[in-house]
C-alpha cells in the first residue's frame, strides 16, 4: 500500500450515505468501498440503492447494505441508524447528502407544505441522523460526519430561498455539532458548487453556462469530481479537521 492510499485508507470502516443511490451520493458510496469501506447505501428509492449495492459489491467486494429511508420524516430514521448497526455494529462516517431544491414561478407559488418538505429534508433529517448517530460515535470514541451543503447557502437567488435557507442552516448544524460531539467524532461541511447530476436536467444550461463564466474554472463540475474532497473528510487524512467548510465549487466569487 502506498503513502496516498495509507492516508486515504478506509478498511473495514462502515460508511453510510444518505441520497446515497444516484448524484453525488452514488460516487460517494462506491469511492468508500474502493477505498476498502462497507457501506449504507440510503434513499426514498430502496430499488435504486438495492442496484448500487450489488454494483459496490461485485466490483469491489465490500458489503453493502442497501435501506429505504426518507430523511426528511423524523420517526424513519432511527430505523435506518438501527438497520445499520443491525448489520455492521457500527457507523464510522456519516454522509448527510440528500437534499432537495424545487422549482417554482414565484415566491408567492412557494406552499407551506414545499417550503416544510424542503426543509425537513435538507435540515431536520440531518440533525435528527447526526445526533443519533453521533452519540453512538461518541460512545465509540471516534468518527466523522460530513454534511453536504450548496454554495446556495452563501450565495443565495431567487429561485433557491427555501433550499439556501435550509443548506445556511445545515451550515450551523455543523458548527454546532462540531462543538458538542469533540473531541473524538469530527463534524464538517462539503459545500458543493454546480455538478451535471440529475437535478441539472430541470437547469436553463444556457444559463448555467454563462453564469460559470465567472467562476475560477469557468465550468460545471462532473460528479466524480467530489470525491476527492469527500475523501479527505471521511478518513484520517483530515484527523485535525473538524467545524470545518471545504468548497468544491470551481471558485465561485
């Protein structure tokens, strides 16, 4: 094994993602497991994850516990941080990524049951899985969460509000859990800027593509571009990192 992968090394951890079937969250799952991590693979679509990981381990011969799970409903997920344990006896990482941001025409079109869904998704469900889960961390003596934010949440518009509200709170969560959950589990923020996923299909790419023009790179990421970032936080590469923001957004100004 070489020095990188000794640095990067995630043997026999468990790894568990959540949006963790399609997106960012699919190249977070299967860097995990080459990186030697079994894994929880969870989403609204038990389907989808199930596919992923009979991929993650046929490709990679970890294990893969695939969960059907919507985040954003409170009394789910001590069934999801139960499943895990069930199977593993353990969480070392948390990756909280599912999120979602919905289009609308105007403000006044936002519905209080879009703006509640928008956040329950992207802020309650995450608060909720990090302190279940953190405490057994703690009880551990070690781990890493790593909550997955938008460049929205600092640079908000006007077709984003509900999202960058609920992302700028996930920011704080962050902050916050950082402090309760030290010294031993690490709580950090991977914000990420625009990446060609499946949410990009719903973009105005003309507009996409001039708006990047005035970012650093000048261009839309791919999504294997975040997993460098993403493993950096989840192994002991980033051992002295915790409260911690890394962009990967291309330099947005």
């Amino acid at each position: 094994m070489g020095y990188a992968d000794e640095l990067f090394d995630l043997t026999d951890r468990v790894v568990l993602v959540t949006g963790g079937s399609r997106g960012l969250g699919r190249e977070m799952v299967l860097a995990a497991a080459r990186c030697g991590a079994d894994v929880v693979i969870a989403s609204r679509n038990y389907e989808t994850c199930a596919t992923l990981a009979k991929e993650v381990e046929e490709t990679t011969g970890r294990a893969a516990l695939p969960y059907g799970v919507h985040v954003g409903r409170w009394d789910q997920i001590p069934g999801l941080v139960d499943a895990a344990y069930d199977r593993f006896g353990k969480v070392d990482v948390l990756i909280n990524n599912a999120g979602m941001s919905p289009t609308y025409d105007t403000l006044t079109d936002v519905s209080e049951k879009l703006f509640d869904s928008v956040l329950n998704l992207n802020l309650k469900g995450p608060f909720r899985l990090s302190a279940l889960v953190g405490e057994r961390m703690v009880a551990a003596g070690r781990g890493s969460i790593i909550n997955v934010s938008s460049t929205g949440s600092i640079r908000s518009s006007e077709w984003i509000i509900p999202y960058a509200a609920a992302k700028a709170g996930l920011n704080s969560l962050t902050d916050g859990f950082a402090q309760t959950l030290g010294p031993t589990v690490r709580v950090n923020t991977l914000m990420s800027g625009p990446f060609f996923t499946d949410v990009s299909k719903h973009w105005d790419l003309d507009a996409v593509a001039e708006s990047s023009k005035a970012h650093a790179l000048q261009r839309t990421a791919q999504p294997p571009e975040i997993v460098g970032a993403a493993l950096y936080l989840a192994s002991d590469a980033s051992s002295y990192t915790t409260g911690a923001t890394l962009r990967v957004d291309g330099g947005i100004p």
